[in-house]
C-alpha cells in the first residue's frame, strides 16, 4: 500500500507541475498571438486517452505520463513537423515573432516553474508553519554509519560548525557538507574540539548512506512490545529504560543495537528502570540479534522547535526558501559533473523521485516536495540542450546577440541531437534506479 501511495503522489504531484510549466509556454505564446495547437497532459504517441478542440488549441489527455507539451505553430519542437515548416511562415506562427517574444515564450515554463516554486513555500509556511530540530537539544551527539566512521566521526560526537559557519539545525548538517567547500566539519567530543575533513571521494558514500549518514542519538526507552517476543516473555514493559548489558553500562540505543546484533542466540541480563527502581531481566537474544521490542520515537527524546508564520512573514521566507532550494539543487547538479564523487551514479528517474514522498499520506509533506520538483524541473529545462527550452533559449540567445537566426535545418538537426542526448540520459537514470534499488 505505502508504495501505491508514494506512486500516487508522484503522479499527482508530476501531473500538477508538467500543467503549470506548459501554461507557461501557453500564457506567452497567447500574449503574443501566437497559435497553439495542442495542450497536452502527458504524451500521446498513436491516440489520446481524451481530447477536446477550443479554437485553435486541442487540449487533451496523453496516455504515456512522462511529461507533457504545448505545439506551438511554426516552432521546430519535438514533433518535427517538417510539413508544416515547408509553407509560407504565417503572422501567428512562432518563427514569425521577433526574437524576445520567442524568448519570453520559451522562458515561460520554466518561470512559472519557479514561481510555482516559491507560491507553495509560502502557503505550507503560513499553513503550517516549520518544525525543527535544534542542534543545541541534541545533548546526547550524533550516531554514524560505517561510512561516517570511515570518514572520522564518532558515536556521541556533538556537530559545532560547518566551514567555521555555526549549525542551527540538524538537517542542515548533510546539505552543507554535501554542497560546499571546503568539506571541514568542527565537533566536540569528549569536551576537546575537532575537526573532521571530507574528501571528493567520500561524497559517494554519503550519498549511499542518505538519512543514515548522521542521525541524533538518543536513549533506549521501550515503546511497545509484539505479542510473541523474547523481551515480553521475559518481563520486559512498556517505558522500561535499558542502562545495562551483563552489568556493563551502556546508556544509548546504538549501544545495545550493536550488542545484539555481535551476540545473536546468547541469553544476557539486562538492567532497567522502571519507575524509580532499578530491575535485572534475563532474556535471550535471537539468531536475527533482536530481542523483541519497538523502541520510542525520536520525537520522545527531543524538542522540537516551531515557527508560525503569518502571512506578511511567510511571503520574504517562502521566496528565501526558494532561493535557498534552487542554490542547493544547483551545488547537487554540479557534483554530477565531478567523476571523483561517484555522484553521477545516483542520478535517478522516476524510481528514485517517487521514494523521496512518504509512504503515508501527508499533505505538508506532499507539498514541499511538489515545490522542490518544481525547481528541479524549471533547472534540468533551462540547461542548453537543444530539445529542452534551454536550447531554444540558447539560440535565441545567440540570435539577439549576433543579429544572425540559426536556419531551420540547423535547427533540426540539433534538435534530434538533443533527443538523442535525453533519451541517453534517460535510460542511464532508469538504470541507475534499477542498481540503487534492487541491486544495492
């Protein structure tokens, strides 16, 4: 069920944001009369699923949800309608508009990407307002990977800055390591300051890891118990606080986690707390190393802090949100492009887009990352590819510049080129998709 509710989201949330990017195109090109013959959601190669004619636009349903279009009149596109651009050129054709109106119709879809962007911050903002982590109440440290091991962190080490810029908030910690440079994390462990240096070469196993990388520490406190399990039949209950292993202190979960698991099938006595006393339970461990109990939620160990945000507030904080996003998603982009990074080897497609939503319906949520797929989607279309706007944005560019229009076979042969490169890195990403979540 959590996997048809991640793909419904997908969809749901595609479906929205390929809609607001062609009435980007769709908006210009009516303000500068230009024809648009079909407004589509989603591909229609062979039939539709659902159309219907308004003037001189068929608007309609597609049956191959990998994106959508608008047919512009007189635009070399995707279609390649060489019939079309063998006749005279027409006042309402798209060849025909001085070049910034090409311009604009072309920029279109990525602006109202990114305005779209930045509408959506502004609404969960002053809907919900934005709940955090503080750094400063994570008074137990941090719990690593191996791959945060390898790197130099340590179990119960207290993150101090980034670069020398202070920390405020847990999630930020990842993002600033990730995306900018030099990769310096300052800690504090065992009362002495730090620091810890990332190399190129560690980014891919950060990559890999995703949330497990760095995740707060936190005390082992039950929550519940199933009905047939080892902690049960020995006595363990609700709220019970493990502190002890065989009379050796251990105060964090990570600690008996790791126990367990080095210790399968062995039988141990654990020391709780109960209330005010103090209790030795016996109880076997499993060949899987577990004994049987749902610890608390993280959310149980640490306060959270909220920001309401009225609406004159959220307005300046859900455009600086959006800023922040775009210059992040950016930083992303350009580590796909260092081969030391291994980043390029996670470069995903739908598989990988459609496991970031939550298994579980949540409108918030569902709505962020609406937002950041938008100005995912307003990048990857302004880059200078020729088949995405950013290659038409390029030649007009070069046009205005030069005073010198790119001829209409140039433009075609580039055209297929362009398609040729997406098509590739579609099938690279796809692959991806296939190795990282079935492979890995």
């Amino acid at each position: 069920m959590g996997i048809l509710i991640q793909a419904a989201q997908l969809l749901i949330s595609i479906s929205i944001l390929v809609i607001f990017h062609e009435f980007g195109h769709f908006f210009f090109a009516k303000i500068f009369k230009t024809r648009v013959e079909k407004f589509y959601l989603f591909f229609d190669p062979w039939f539709s699923l659902f159309k219907y004619k308004r003037g001189d636009t068929e608007y309609g349903l597609g049956w191959l949800p990998l994106g959508g279009y608008v047919k512009i009149s007189g635009m070399i596109d995707e279609s390649m309608d060489k019939e079309q651009l063998a006749k005279p050129p027409q006042p309402w054709e798209f060849r025909t508009k001085p070049a910034w109106q090409r311009l604009l119709i072309m920029v279109g879809g990525v602006l109202v990407n990114f305005l779209l962007a930045g509408l959506i911050y502004i609404i969960t903002l002053f809907s919900w307002g934005d709940d955090y982590l503080p750094i400063k109440n994570m008074s137990y440290g941090i719990v690593v990977d191996s791959a945060s091991y390898k790197i130099g962190f340590r179990n119960g080490d207290k993150i101090i800055s980034v670069n020398d810029q202070k920390i405020q908030m847990f999630r930020e910690i990842v993002p600033k390591i990730l995306l900018n440079d030099p990769k310096i994390v300052q800690i504090e462990r065992d009362g002495r300051l730090m620091d810890v240096v990332i190399k190129d070469s560690d980014i891919e196993s950060i990559i890999k890891s995703k949330w497990n990388f760095i995740t707060p520490r936190y005390p082992f406190i039950v929550d519940s118990l199933p009905e047939k399990s080892n902690a049960k039949e020995a006595g363990i209950l609700k709220n019970d606080e493990f502190i002890a292993i065989n009379d050796s202190a251990m105060l964090f979960f990570d600690e008996f986690f790791n126990y367990f698991q080095t210790n399968k099938n062995q039988e141990v006595t654990i020391s709780l707390l109960r209330n005010k006393d103090t209790l030795k339970v016996p109880v076997k461990i499993s060949e899987k190393g577990f004994i049987g109990v749902f610890q608390k939620s993280l959310l149980t160990y640490f306060e959270l802090e909220h920001k309401d945000y009225n609406i004159l507030e959220s307005i300046p904080a859900g455009i600086d949100k959006g800023i922040t996003q775009t210059n992040n998603y950016l930083k992303q982009f350009k580590l796909v492009f260092q081969p030391e990074t291994g980043a390029y080897k996670h470069l995903g497609s739908f598989g990988a887009i459609g496991s970031l939503f939550s298994k579980s319906w949540n409108w918030q949520s569902f709505w962020s990352l609406t937002a950041l797929l938008s100005i995912i989607l307003g990048v990857i279309n302004i880059l200078p590819i020729p088949a995405l706007d950013g290659g038409h944005v390029m030649f007009i560019i070069f046009e205005l510049v030069t005073g010198k229009k790119p001829s209409d076979k140039f433009l075609e042969v580039t055209q297929i080129i362009g398609f040729v490169i997406l098509i590739t890195l579609m099938i690279f990403a796809l692959r991806n998709d296939f190795v990282n979540h079935f492979l890995n």
